[in-house]
C-alpha cells in the first residue's frame, strides 16, 4: 500500500515526497489551512498541537439509542479525555441498568427508542451543554524533549478503582542533563466496572492489572528510542499492595489470576502507595466535565512532586497491620500429615504396569535418574544397556522378595535354615550376594548352564509380577502350551507351584482361547409348558421344520424334466406325533398350501414354533433357504392370517437349532428311513406324497417308553394312540356289534383317558432327567466380550462382539443373549457364544 496526503510542519521533511502524495501543495497554503485530521484527532501544525471538535449533530430525541451514538463519536484513541468519555459511559450503563414500570405494573428494561427517564435525561443534557467545550482542550503533539539527550527517563502510571470504572494513566518524566524535569501524560484507559456486583478491592485490582497492560503496550511502542526506561507502578489501595506483594498461591482464584498476570511483566518492587488526593486515576474513575477537564491542575502534568527527586515522593511501604483481613480473599490454610512407608519398589507400581518389558524398561530409567542426580562425573545416556536392565529385575525381585517372603530372608540372614514342612525348603533356598532368593538344587555343577538358570530367583506364585512374566514367557514360546511356558520360565525364575500358575494364566490368553473357544453353556431349561400339560387333543402346540431338498421326477415317461421337492415336518409337542407334508417351494404360497392341509387334517393349532434362522450353512450342500424366507415374509403374510384363527407364532434364536430339539430329532428320523428305504430311487411327486404318509405312520407308530419284558403288561403307548386311538401298524380290532353305540362311546372315552393317564406317568417321569447341561453356571451379563460361533469359519476368524442384552428365563438364567459385532447386532443362544477369560489380556 503507498501512503499518500502527508503533512508536516516543516518543508524539509516533504522534499523527497511526490507534489501528488501531499495534503497541502506548499507550506504557506500549510499554514492557513483548516486543522488536518489524523487518527480521529485533530492536528493544528502551526501550533503543533491535538484537538477535539464535535463537528457532529446530537439528536434532540434524547433515548438510548441516541445516546449510545453520541458516546461512540467521542473517539480518544490515547485517551487524553478519558474523564469526560467516562461520565458519558456510566449515563449510558446506567440507561442499560434502570427499570420503567408498564401500564400492567411490572418492571421492564427500557427499550432502544424510549425516552430516557427524568434522572438521567438530567445527568445527559448537562454532560450535552458541557460538551462543546472539549474543542478548548489542547494537547501538545512535542513533549519538549529530546529523547537522545535525557539524562534518565521514567515511566509513572497510576491506577484507581470506584463503584463507577477503573482506569489508568501513564505520565512520562524526562530528566534532562541540567537537572530539569518535565512531566507530560502520555495515555490512559479506563473501563466501565460489570453490571454484576463485584467488591471495590477486586475493581482496583482490576484497574492494578489495566496499568500494567498499558504501561506493556508504551514500552513496546518506545523499546527503540532513549536511554532505559524504568517504569513505577502507583496505588492508593493498600489492599492491592498487600496482594501484589504475595503469593498468587495464597488468594482465591479471581485475585490470584490477576495477580499472576501483573507479577507477569512487573515486580512487586515497582509498586508503590500514593495518597488518594494526588493519585491522578480518581479523575478517570469518577468523571469529570470538559470544563473541569480543561483546567485540571494535575491531569495533564501529573503531580508537583512528581518533577522532584526520588527523596521527595510518598514514602513507600504499606504496614500490614493497616489491611482489613475480612477482605485479603486468602484460601484457607489445610495442613496435610501423611506417613509415608518408602519400599524399593512399591506395590501399586508395579500392579499398574501391564508388561513385564515396559515394567523392567521402566524401573531402569528410574534407577538411570537416580544415579544421574548422584552422579559427580558422566552421567548415563542413551539407550538402556543390558546391565542397567539386569539391574532393574534385580531391584525389582528384591523388593517382592522382601515383602513376600520377609520371615524367610531374615532367617537366611541369620543363618538359620527353614523347617522342614515349610513349602520352600525342597528348594533349599539361599541368599546371593545381593540379597536375592534363590533356589539351592542338584544342578551346581552344571557348568554349561548360566548361573541364572542353575540358580533360579524364587518368586510367589500368587503376585503380580509372576504373572508378567508368565505372560511374556508365554509369548516368547509363540503360545506354547504349559510345559514349554514353564520351562521358558526357569531359565531365570523358579515359581512356587509352578504348573498350577501357569496354567492358570494360560487359561487367561485370548489368542490361545480364540483358538480353542469354548461355548458358554447354562443348565438344561425346564420343559415349556406346552410339552408337559396334557391338551385336549394332539397338535395344540406345533412345531414346524423343513427338510430337504430332494429331486423328483414330473412323470415316469421319457422326456421328462425333474425338479426338487421339500418337506414340511409338523409334530406336536406334547404327544411327539408327527405330520409330513410334501412341497414343492420355499415360497409362502406353498408353506400356506402345506399348512392349510395340515389343519385340514389334524385340526387347527393354537401355538405354532420354528427356527427363524439358517440352519446348516456352508458345510451341508443344500442350502436351508427357506427360513430365510420364512423370516422375511411370515411376519407380514402369514401370522396375520394365522392371528384370525387364534394362532400363536413362537421363534426361536437364530442359529439355536437346540431350542428346536424336538423337531430336529424327527427331522433326523425321516431322513433315516427316507434314505435307507428309497435312496438312489428318483419319485414322483405321488410317490413322495405316498412314502411320506407311510413313513409318518411309522414314526407315529414308535413307543413313547422304553418296551417292557413282562407279556402281562399293557401294551406299548405310541403317538398313534393319541390320534386313532391303537397304533397305526397295529391289526384291526373286530366289530363287536351286539354293543350299544353309547357303551363304545363310554369305552373309547375311557381307553383315551387311560392313554393320557399313562402319558402322564409314563412318558412325563422319562422326560424327567437331564441328558445334558447338567450344573448352573454364571450367566453372561452386559458388556461382556464374547466370541461368536460361526461353523462357516475357523475358531480363529470367529467374530468378536460385546453383550448388549440378555435374556434370561423363569428362572432367571440367560440362555439367549444379543451381542453387537463389528457387522451388526444379533441375537444368539449362549452354546454359540464364547466368553473371553478374564482378565482380558491382549498378547
């Protein structure tokens, strides 16, 4: 950017600047111009000095508004009229401040266009009528100092606090080499005190720090020019004082901030008291009217002794006798009286350390600074050696060796042996030169061993440390099992009950258990309801299931084309009776077909139960599609059909194939006598139709219990005897024509409920025990991490997941929980759920 329109007082300045960059074309047209207008001050060349003008026009509609205009066109960039600029703010805080009552009797904040009420449109017009008279001030541009030739040069600024603003001024003193001293305010600022009520103390120490960033920014404006500056900070606030010259440490937080920000660029030594009548920032803070301001004896010069020597200014020092203590602000005192018990190497070092190497790493770099801080000559740099290390588990043995086993290492050091039933004397421990547990054995003259592992240090087996270095023996062995852990171990340590601790924390890997998962399990659940209540009749309560697909043929002549066919496995819950039906889809239209005559034929059920996920995936070659589908589609288009009919659908976990049981065991059966009978024989779909109702009279035809040796017993109770009343197999009884219609009927009913008399204390007491999951164990609870079973991948690539929600039973035991992975959220039985061990670790 060129700078143009420059002025000046003296025509050698401006011979060197373009006739075009000037504000005036030559000097006597300089001389008789207007005042030049710089940096919203007013230059007057000719008298070299600054003045104001209010050249501007005041409103006569005397509101808040109006007001804030007025006060923003007072622009003092130095603050030469910073008193009378101050009496116009506290009028405008004070607009901010009043409350006008409203027509409904509240009290409300005025508003921007409203007239100012009768107090302050008095204080206004007269700071109004006193305004002109700003134009009579005149400051002098020149100090009358030759800044090269001073004798020394000072910098005083005053500061003051009130209830209304706090300000400060900064005067400089010139002493020039004839002894004479001249005074001449350089700036001032000040600062309307907050709206929120606030102490006088904290206001002067307010304005405390507002000089010291003033007397910051007119040092930095002069640090090029004269000899030193040194720079005097006055006060009339003995409490201020007595705060600068004190610990920031010792005040509350708000005095103690701004102490340490004026002990930031000044010191407690520059700070002196002066007597309220001569400090020069009480004008600032309480205002002043132009008038008043134009013939102030000391705003523009500072006070009289200020041009005498030192010997004669306000003597210095504050007696602290003279501080209110009601208002120091000091924090309270709190004396602390800890007993500290100092240990080579203590506990909670190292139970927060998570790495038996950052451990040692860490222990030898303390031991490092400890011998540096010692150390007369070099001092030790660098990586860590292999003896610092050495020296660091060294340290760090002796120091769980002595807490551990204290009794035994002052009687080793008493010469004393230990008893004979004591757990460490097979060991025939000893102390070494540097006072380290070791182990005593048969292998002394092994030479071709390193001392280390001849001599084994001894260390607990229940401890931190121990299992540390179990972990990373474990590690260096790439994951080996027990024995090469533990022979890893002895190499350097020998611990007590070895094979038992290592194993124990073996069992805590992650890496060895993702490899080896083992499934949560719970105990056996108790039988659902619908399987132990006897129902009016037979299939009340259903399960359904598919199977296949196998292949048919459309027809038995040449040409013709063939396509595959399922089957709908339908049993009922309480009597195991068994229904098949044939299809030829996976789409709801033919699940609703095989459905419909279903229920045709057995009747209408109230509970219906399925899988709802895929079963059998990846390592059977057909593919379980449909309860993909099922899962899709049966919400929306089959339950509500099935609702109208007063049917309940129950799924189970996906991927829960145990919850299931009892339809996957008659699906097994059918498979086993399709295959046997008919494998390698290509049907027709009537062929299937017919194979399956034989195979269903079959299945339906099986004891329920096991069959007894006694030829007076009754015979065998089978599913069939719940649907026709005999087994399906079984010859047909002769007619008995001579009997009335009643009598049978009375008959039948009576053989039914001895069928179902025998169901219950038969079949119920073989349902009785447990064939599996026989104990309780603990359930898994949220946030747990599990491992999910995927049978479509190795153990290894089992996703990990963390337990969201459970879901327990009756009785309270969780056997089907969600668990959120990586890939989303599932829900899952806990036979497919691994538990990590805890604690978790992740080597």
């Amino acid at each position: 950017m060129e700078l143009r329109k420059w002025s000046a007082n003296d025509a050698s300045l401006l011979q060197d600047i373009p006739p075009d960059h000037l504000s005036h074309k030559t000097l006597l047209e300089f001389e008789y111009q207007d005042p030049v207008k710089t940096l919203g001050l007013y230059w007057h060349p000719h008298q070299d000095y600054f003045g104001f003008k209010i050249n501007f026009e005041i409103s006569h509609a005397h509101t808040k508004r109006s007001l804030l205009s007025t006060v923003a066109r007072l622009y003092d960039p130095l603050g030469f009229i910073t008193p009378c600029v101050m009496t116009a703010k506290a009028i405008l805080k004070d607009s901010w401040m009043a409350r006008i009552k409203r027509n409904d009797g509240s009290l409300a904040q005025l508003d921007w266009d409203e007239p100012l009420p009768t107090e302050l449109l008095d204080r206004w017009q007269g700071f109004i009528q006193n305004l002109p008279y700003v134009e009579q001030i005149q400051v002098p541009r020149w100090l009358r100092v030759n800044i090269h030739e001073l004798a020394s040069l000072q910098l005083h600024v005053f500061c003051d606090g009130s209830s209304l603003a706090y300000a400060a001024c900064a005067y400089i003193r010139a002493e020039l080499p004839n002894g004479m001293i001249q005074t001449h305010l350089l700036a001032a600022r000040s600062r309307v005190t907050p709206t929120k009520p606030i102490t006088i103390p904290r206001v002067e120490l307010s304005g405390a720090l507002l000089a010291v960033k003033l007397a910051k920014w007119i040092r930095d404006q002069l640090r090029t020019a004269g000899p030193p500056m040194a720079t005097f900070y006055w006060s009339d606030a003995t409490i201020v004082l007595f705060w600068i010259n004190g610990d920031p440490h010792r005040w509350q937080t708000f005095v103690a901030n701004r102490v340490g920000q004026i002990l930031e660029h000044s010191t407690s030594t520059q700070w002196r008291h002066v007597p309220t009548a001569v400090n020069l920032a009480d004008c600032a803070t309480r205002g002043l009217t132009p008038q008043e301001l134009a013939v102030h004896p000391l705003w523009w010069s500072g006070p009289s002794w200020l041009q005498q020597p030192e010997s004669q200014w306000p003597a210095n020092g504050v007696p602290s006798q003279d501080i209110d203590r009601t208002i120091i602000e000091e924090k309270p005192s709190v004396l602390l009286q800890n007993a500290v018990q100092v240990s080579e190497a203590p506990e909670a070092f190292i139970q927060n350390s998570s790495s038996y190497d950052k451990l040692i790493s860490v222990m030898a770099y303390i031991l490092r600074f400890i011998h540096n801080i010692q150390a007369k000559g070099d001092k030790l740099s660098g990586p860590l050696s292999v003896q610092e290390l050495d020296n660091a588990l060294i340290h760090l043995v002796r120091s769980i060796q002595q807490e551990v086993y204290a009794t035994e290492v002052l009687r080793l050091k008493g010469n004393k042996t230990l008893s004979g039933t004591h757990k460490l004397c097979q060991l025939s421990p000893f102390l070494d030169d540097q006072q380290i547990l070791r182990v005593r054995g048969r292998l002394r003259n092994a030479m071709h061993l390193p001392i280390s592992q001849r001599q084994p240090m001894i260390i607990p087996n229940h401890h931190h440390f121990t299992d540390l270095v179990v972990r990373n023996a474990h590690r260096l062995a790439l994951h080996g099992g027990t024995e090469l852990t533990l022979a890893t171990i002895r190499h350097k340590f020998w611990i007590v009950n070895g094979k038992q601790t290592v194993k124990r924390i073996l069992r805590q890997c992650v890496r060895c258990f993702r490899h080896r998962p083992k499934p949560a399990a719970q105990l056996m659940a108790d039988l659902p309801l619908h399987r132990v209540n006897p129902p009016t009749r037979a299939f009340i309560a259903t399960g359904v299931d598919y199977t296949g697909a196998f292949e048919i043929q459309a027809s038995r002549f040449r040409g013709h084309t063939n396509y595959k066919a399922y089957i709908a496995v339908f049993i009922c819950l309480a009597t195991k009776a068994i229904h098949l039906e044939a299809v030829t889809g996976l789409t709801t239209e033919h699940f609703l077909m095989a459905l419909q005559r279903f229920i045709a034929r057995r009747g209408y059920c109230q509970h219906m139960y399925s899988d709802c996920g895929t079963n059998f995936i990846g390592a059977h070659r057909a593919l379980q599609t449909w309860q993909i589908h099922l899962k899709r589609e049966l919400p929306t288009t089959v339950i509500p059909a099935l609702a109208a009919r007063n049917v309940q659908w129950h799924f189970n976990p996906p991927h829960s194939p145990n919850f299931g049981g009892l339809w996957e065991a008659n699906v097994k059966s059918v498979k086993t006598h399709l295959y046997r009978a008919f494998s390698g024989y290509k049907m027709t779909y009537e062929q299937l139709a017919t194979v399956l109702t034989q195979i269903e009279a079959c299945l339906n035809s099986r004891p329920l219990c096991p069959l007894s040796a006694e030829p007076e017993d009754l015979a065998v109770l089978t599913p069939a005897h719940f649907l026709i009343g005999d087994s399906l197999l079984a010859p047909p009884d002769v007619t008995i024509r001579d009997v009335p219609l009643t009598v049978q009927f009375l008959e039948g009913q009576k053989i039914i409920r001895q069928f179902w008399k025998r169901w219950s204390s038969d079949w119920l007491s073989h349902l009785q025990a447990r064939p599996t999951w026989r104990h309780e164990t603990d359930n898994l609870q949220v946030s747990d991490l599990v491992i999910v079973k995927d049978d479509r991948l190795p153990p290894n690539e089992w996703k990990l997941g963390r337990i969201i929600e459970v879901h327990p039973g009756a009785d309270s035991l969780v056997r089907v929980a969600t668990v959120k992975t990586a890939s989303g959220v599932y829900k899952r039985s806990v036979s497919k759920l691994c538990r990590l061990p805890l604690p978790q670790t992740s080597e």
